[in-house]
C-alpha cells in the first residue's frame, strides 16, 4: 500500500492532529509553483492522474502501521491513532488545472480539501508527482519548440531517477510536444507512441557492419534506422547507403553531429537515398537543436535522452503545498507563512485566464466574460466525478495553451512573465490574514 | 511484470538476434562509469539489490508479449520469438563491485554474462538504477563529508523524480553518509533510519504558534524539533525556548541561515536552554554547508533536501552498458566501440585496488599481492548465490573505502585523477581486437 510513501513528519504531524483534537478539522492545501525554474517563462502542468491513483489508492497495511507504531516518535502516541490510520481513505475534494495547462509563478496547480489528516499525508506523495512531471512536460516544449517541426523523440529512461521516473518522464515528454518515445511501458501503459532505432550492441554482434544492417532491414524495411557510428560514422553510412532501400535512414550518435550530418547527405544522396532521413542523438539538449536548425544541417529527427529525462538545466522546481483555510467547526481560519521570499498567500484560490493576463481570485469569485477557470473539480468526497483525460488530449491541450500565450514566452531564456493580478477580494484577504497574524 | 520497463531497441534488437540465429549466442556487457560527473574524484558504487530483484524477476506477461506483437516494429517476426519471450528468464551470471566501494572512470561496476538476448534486454533498467543510486549516494558523501562530523538528514523526497525515486534516493543517501532520512518508505523497506520534524502546516493550524509548540513537545519530548520560521523566526525561537524542557531543539528553514543560528543560539543559551539543539535546512547543498562550518556558525545538524535528491549540480552520470565479448559457438570474440570520446575496452575485465592505484585487467587475471578484486560474483546461472549485504554494510563499505583513499579525492573540485592503469595483458587485448575491427 502507499500510506507510507511519505515524510515521516505527515505522520507525526497526523499523530499530533489526531491527539490535539483536531481530526474533523477540515484542511485546504494549495499546491502552487512558487517560482517557475531558471530560464522557463512557463511550466506545463502534468501529473494528475498519478496524483488521483495515489489518493484513491491511500491506505496502510497492518505491516505498514505496526512499523510505524514502533518508532520512537510514536511512543506516546495512543493506539486509537494507530486504529483509525488503519482505517484511513481519502474523503476529500481535489480541484485541479487540467494537465498540459501552461501556468505561472504564484499559481496553484492543485487544491486539496480534507479533514486535516488526510490532507497532511498526501503532500510528500503530491510534490514529488506533480514537479517532475511538469518540470519533464516543460523542457519537453522547450526542445520540441527549438526543433522547429523535426520530430523530437524521448529517448532517456537510462538516465532517468529510476526506471518509474523514465516511464512517468516519458508520458510527460509526450504530452509535453515530443513525438514518441523508446520507452515500452509508458506505451503499454499510457499510449504513448513507441520508437527506436538500434544500439551499438546490434552492430557489435556481427562480424561486419554491413551484415548487422542487412539483418536490421530485413526486420524492419522501411523502419529501419541504421547507427553508423560504432567504427567510422562515414564508412558506416557508405554501408548503410550501399544497402539501398527499403530504410528509414540513418541515425547518428558521436562525433561533430553538424560537419557529419552534411557529409552523411551527400553520401546518402549521391547513393540515390534522397528520402532517407539523418536522426541524430548523443547529448542534446534545447540549445545545440537550435543552433543546429538555425544552421541548416540536414537533420530530420532528433532523439533526446539524458537532458530531456532528467530536465538536466533545471532538475528540480520549487513547487510547495501550503495550508491555506482551516475549517474548525464551522468557522474558516486563513491561514498563511508570513516571509518576503517564502512567504504564502492565504484562501482557497482559482485562476481565471484572460486573453493577456492572468487573475488570481477567491475560489468563490465568479470572473464575468469569456475567461477560462483553469481550476476544475477532480474528486469530490472521495470519489473521481469523471475519468481524467488521456496524453493525447493533455498533449493537445499544451500545444493549444501554448500557442494562445505570447510566442516569447518560450523563448530558452527569462522574458517579461506574464501577469498574473491578484483580484481585489483577493488583495482583501491578504491583507487582513497577515494583519492578524502578526 | 517487469519485461516492459525498457526501450524499445532493446527489444527489436532481442527479435533480431532471434531471427539472425544468434539466440545461443553469449554476450558479456559490462555498465561502466564512463565518465565522473562534474567536479567528482570518485562515484560510490549503488542499486545493486534493484538490479537483482530486476534480474531475477525478468519476465513478460502474455498482455505484453501481445503489446509487442502488435507494434509495427515486430510485423515481420515470427511466432517463435513471441513464444520466446512469454517463457524468457535471466539464467546468466551476474558480477558486481560491492554497494558503497569508490569507483573510477573507465571502471566497470557490473558485469552481466548470459544469452545475448537475455542480456540486451535488461540494459536501460540496469543503467537507470545504477546511475541514479550512484549519483546520489555520491552527492550524499559530498555532503556529509562538508559537515564535518554533524548528522545530515536527507529531505529531499518532495523534490525527487518520482516518489520511488524519493524512496531509492533515501536508501542511497544513507548509504552515502547521511544519518538518516524523512523517507517513511525508505525504514520501512531498507530499515534506514527514520526522522523528522514538524511542517508549517502543523504551526498555522493552531490559533498561536505557542500553542502548536506545547502540542509537538507533549507529543514528541526531547525528540520535539521545533520549526521557528513559520512568522518570524527569532520571535519563534524565543517561544520555543519559554517552553522549556523537554526539547531536541529548533529547525531553522528560510532567511539568513547563518545570522539566525547566531542569534537564534543566544536565546536559547539565554533561556537555560544549553542543550537545545539547532538544525537547518532550506535549499542547502555542500558548499553553503562548508561555509557554515568554516564559519563557526552554530548549527548542530543539517536537513538536506532538494539537492541531495536530484543530485542537483549534476543530476546525470556517463555511465554506459557495452558489449565486450560474445562467445559464438566456443568461440570468443572481442567487441569494443571505436572512437577517441566514446570509445569502449573490448573483454571481460577485473579491476584490482592497490594502495596508490588501481589496475584494470582482464577478468581471467591474478594479481600476487594484497590487493582487492572489486567486481565478485552475485548472480551465477540464474541464480543468487548469498543474500546481498544490508545497507548498514554498504554504508560502512562506502566510509572504509573512501577512507583508504587520498583525502583530496574527497575535495568538492576535480582534483589529480586516482590512477587506474591497465595491465599488460589487457593492453594487448585492446590493441589486437582494435587493428581487427579497424
């Protein structure tokens, strides 16, 4: 079971709840981007269906409970608690922005609203979920954007932070512009288009080059992609070329990509091979495709692995989940962290997107006109109203919220943000919870 | 099951192999530290017992054998290879350093000997959960060696890829150095020690911050950590020390660290309270740690999160997983990668620790001497030949390993590469098998 996929202190803090006396105190948690990573202007909000599968799924064994039980931090701790964790399930309410919505510094991806027990648990779990993958989805549109059309294609679950979090990055990837990805399981799991070429291995295992690629196109004619770089990328084209069609071309993984590139297309075209196509790979990231694009060098695909999987630039986002509302027998406390860097604002939000800012409100607020109310209910009572949208949809909607905001916005280095205005109930609030909290 | 979680090549390559006749072949792959990552003198050696479970649990279900045949990579393959796949288990031979030994550039860590499909296949796992543990255990020892002596918790789960990644992390961080972890999961599973403080959730949920303080120490006693910077952090202090004892002490999380250790130290003296301990956290790494310590600030224990858990100025590693041999019906042949930057060593090898160096030589080798042989047998024909080492072992490994070596390899900048040399017969190998592949 997952309960005790979580920091320590959710459960010490739950012990210390459930002693307090406040088990039935109703919580409202935001999950916000606190800052967007360095030289991002946007982050593409993706995750929410691990982060739905983990809430239904929330529950502790009797192993899981009677570990914790023996920790000295729950020496005191009376066995009611232990009890009632046994029984704990998610009764609460999620809102979230649909995944592949672009949003901003400030804003809330994910609201969650439980007694404060069940709400406390989850924030470890939710964090982890929702910053990785947004932080993938978003290096994802980064490079999609540089290839300028090229097909861009995942290739990094060898250098991702585990095998899950190459499956997840690579569901992620996808929705964030990448057009498949050599990963099966995440197309087992989720749909996402599945590719690959061949490895060095391939070529090695056979007494020649020339005899590995034979063997490669009789298996996949027309897919084939030929790795011409195990011995001399150029003597390694010539073969692959003297092979003639059917092949999807070649692929090129070492060396000075650019000056190879150029010669592989004339080897290729003077072999009469004008539609095979030149994938390259090795270490690239957003930059490198740019310039390569902006060069000219015949490139028609390029497969990204390592940058991309680990969001090598930017590998971590400062993503937090605060407590915004208490709900203590009836009567709403706002609550926030006071702080000029860290501080949070308190209430229970949603966001309203307009054609050229944003507005940060009251959840309550109803904006009139044609704005969108990124923050949509998800689970109500414990239970998902309906089913969530699939990668292809969430891929979808990236490439639309994209393509709605200011083409700047994505370029690879920091511009003006977009504004995001706080909403005069808002501005009220705050001002009126920091005063009585200090 | 687990045959999925790999890239696609692998498996188009597995059918090719099939097809090609060469399903009897034996490879030997080796996963080597290519390179160090940035400013690194050494990687600590981590995630063997993931590649055992993964290995010893290789396996397709008949849902996925049906997902593979319905690519249109696999169009062209026979029934048999799908036959083959449903029925397919690792009966090679496995070869590790042990978890926590200091490895070099151009060290093998793993060496996978079995039927070429068989030890295709299992590449981008094993990459994934070598580099990953490896990474981090490493980052850990960085830090932990910065702190000079004081306990570092790892935090960072929240900023991990993935809550497994979170778990993964915590497990190699011990093994690294840390004292312990938040990671629930991480004692559970691993039995690394567990630990943890209070959120600001818990200090808003309460009508005062005293009032949240008096429930964590009646629920805690001196193992209560009291988090001060919830509004300010000095006026924090003060009622955290009026409480009095019992206390551990106070987390220091946001600000200037160092000034408000400083001052936070003197109301705590001031109160009485001399035994009541600081710790800080809040975006750490090992170079504001050093600092801290060469400044005498007083700060008695550091909680380290984001960028212990992505490995954060270096959040990838060069490790590579490459054919060295392939024995075709009793005859070996050597295999190697040509090329000055990515290059590989043809043939099974051994690497020999001697006090000033090591010597990396084919695996058939004796060295006469008191040196260690670092890569031993773990898998044999399918099967694990003793239980793996615990993580208390590994952690006691790393600390005897880097202990043994120059105290500068440990300096947070690239210092005089630890030689490794090669021994004559290995040297012959390589030049022999390169003139044939030339």
């Amino acid at each position: 079971m997952n309960g005790l996929l979580t920091d320590l202190y959710q459960l010490t803090m739950a012990a210390g709840y459930f002693e307090a006396g406040k088990s039935r105190e109703v919580a409202t948690f935001e999950l916000t981007v606190r800052r967007l990573p360095p030289n991002r202007n946007f982050v593409l909000a993706c995750g929410l269906p691990q982060v739905v599968e983990y809430l239904l799924g929330l529950a502790f064994s009797d192993e899981e409970v009677e570990y914790v039980r023996t920790l000295p931090q729950f020496a005191r701790v009376s066995p009611r608690f232990f009890e009632m964790l046994r029984g704990l399930r998610f009764t609460g309410d999620l809102f979230a922005v649909p995944e592949g919505t672009p949003v901003f510094a400030g804003e809330p991806i994910l609201t969650l609203r439980a007694p404060v027990i069940e709400a406390q648990i989850p924030e470890t779990y939710l964090l982890a979920a929702v910053a990785f993958q947004s932080l993938i989805a978003t290096k994802a549109a980064r490079i999609v954007n540089c290839a300028g059309g090229r097909p861009v294609i995942e290739f990094g679950t060898r250098r991702a932070h585990t095998a899950e979090a190459g499956v997840l990055g690579a569901r992620a990837a996808f929705i964030g512009g990448c057009a498949g990805t050599s990963n099966t399981l995440a197309g087992f799991r989720f749909s996402v288009p599945v590719m690959g070429t061949s490895g060095h291995s391939w070529v090695m295992s056979f007494a020649s080059e020339t005899e590995a690629f034979r063997h490669l196109q009789k298996l996949l004619g027309d897919n084939a992609v030929q790795l011409v770089d195990t011995y001399d990328t150029l003597e390694g084209t010539r073969k692959a070329a003297a092979l003639g069609a059917p092949l999807w071309g070649i692929r090129l993984d070492s060396g000075d990509i650019a000056t190879l590139a150029r010669e592989a297309r004339k080897i290729l075209d003077g072999a009469g091979m004008r539609s095979a196509k030149i994938m390259a790979s090795g270490d690239l990231d957003e930059r490198k495709i740019r310039a390569f694009v902006a060069g000219g060098v015949p490139i028609d695909a390029f497969g990204v692995g390592t940058d991309l999987a680990t969001s090598g630039d930017a590998p971590s986002m400062g993503a937090i989940y605060k407590l915004v509302e208490l709900d203590v027998g009836g009567i709403t406390r706002y609550t926030a962290k006071l702080g000029t860097e860290k501080g949070t604002l308190p209430g229970s939000k949603q966001i309203f997107r307009l054609a050229d800012h944003d507005i940060l409100a009251r959840s309550a607020e109803c904006c009139a006109g044609s704005e969108e109310a990124l923050l949509q209910p998800v689970i109500l009572g414990g239970r998902l109203i309906e089913p969530l949208p699939g990668v292809h949809s969430a891929r979808k909607r990236a490439a639309e919220g994209l393509a709605k905001l200011p083409p700047e916005l994505q370029s690879l280095d920091t511009v003006a943000p977009w504004p995001v205005r706080h909403s005069a109930e808002l501005t009220q609030l705050v001002e009126t919870a920091r005063r009585n909290l200090q």
